[in-house]
C-alpha cells in the first residue's frame, strides 16, 4: 500500500494533467464521436480526482484518531499532577483576586481558578415575543436589509446605468459590470 505522501503526490501530478490538457496541435473536437470521448476523458480524470480525494479524508479520518488518543493520553498523564496542583491552590497560597478568577503565579507558570459563573442557554424566538408582549421593544435589534432580488426585478440597467423607471432616477450603489461568457461542462 502506498504511503499518504505517495498518493498526495499522484494527486497533485493528477492535478498537474488536468490543468495542462492534451498538448497536440491540431487536435479539435469536430463531431459528437470526438466530444464524447473528450466527456470519457473528463470523466475517468473526475474519478481519478475522487477517489484520490476519498483517500486523503480516509488518512485525514485516521490522522484526527490519533490525535484524539495523544489528547487522551497527555490527559491521563497530566490528570494526577493537575489534581496536585489545585490542592496546593487551594491550601492556601496567596492569589491575586480579580472578578472572575484567582490566579498564583509560578516561574514556569501560573496556576488560574476560574470563578463560578452563569452561563444561559437562550431560546430567542420565545425571549423576543416575552418582550413584544411585555412592550420592550428597546431589547429588540431591528436590522434593515435590502430586498436585492425584489428590487432587481423592478430597476432597468442600460449599459452601465442603473435606474428606476417609475422616478426616472439612477440608482446609486448600483454599478454594473458584465460578467464575461463562461463554459462549463457538466458530467
């Protein structure tokens, strides 16, 4: 089986075929024959690309299993002293105090408390109708956004000029630029 660099390797020289294409001179697709074997060729260069890629996320799936197991095993080692350190925390030592944690402070480090807190866990859509009911709408953020694909629909863009044409009136921020042509090929 070859190693993970081997295949990135066959992937990027893969890669390297496909941006380059066939380099004959002369060569044209004239006939539905020459167009169907140009789509084969796309095609088998597609699955090439795929399942070199299926490859990749297979390693990347196991690389992310070993770095779970080296968390889980710096964890296991580390847990024992950490235990330690807190009870030495604990016992006394002088801290410097602020509003949400302790901390004392070492030459390799510092040893942190971090203080009891809240944490809520909101439900927004039933906080927003409590203060609708409750008239405290200065709670509530009201965000303008622009209806582009209504308002689109209603503009007239000549050329370069966007305008309205009930009003008459050029639209500002309105710029626009003609993308060019683009062919795709859809296997």
């Amino acid at each position: 089986m070859a190693s993970m660099n081997e295949k990135a390797i066959e992937f990027f020289d893969l890669l390297e075929e496909m941006e380059d294409g066939p380099q004959e001179e002369g060569f044209r697709i004239e006939n539905d024959s020459t167009a169907e074997w140009a789509l084969g060729k796309i095609r088998d260069a597609q699955e090439d690309a795929d399942r070199l890629k299926a490859i990749i996320a297979e390693k990347r799936a196991e690389l992310d299993q070993k770095e779970e197991a080296i968390d889980s095993r710096l964890e296991s080692r580390t847990s024992y002293l950490k235990g330690l350190l807190e009870g030495y925390f604990r016992s006394g030592v002088k801290t410097k105090e602020t509003k949400t944690q302790s901390t004392y402070e070492l030459l390799s480090g510092k040893l942190v408390m971090k203080k009891a807190a809240y944490k809520y866990d909101r439900d927004e859509k039933a906080i927003l109708a409590a203060l609708h009911m409750m008239g405290k709408e200065e709670y509530i953020d009201t965000v303008e956004k622009l209806k582009w694909a209504d308002l689109k629909k209603d503009l007239v863009f000549d050329a370069d000029t966007v305008y309205d044409p009930e009003t008459g009136m050029i639209m500002d921020g309105i710029t626009a630029v003609i993308e060019p042509e683009k062919f795709e090929v859809k296997i």
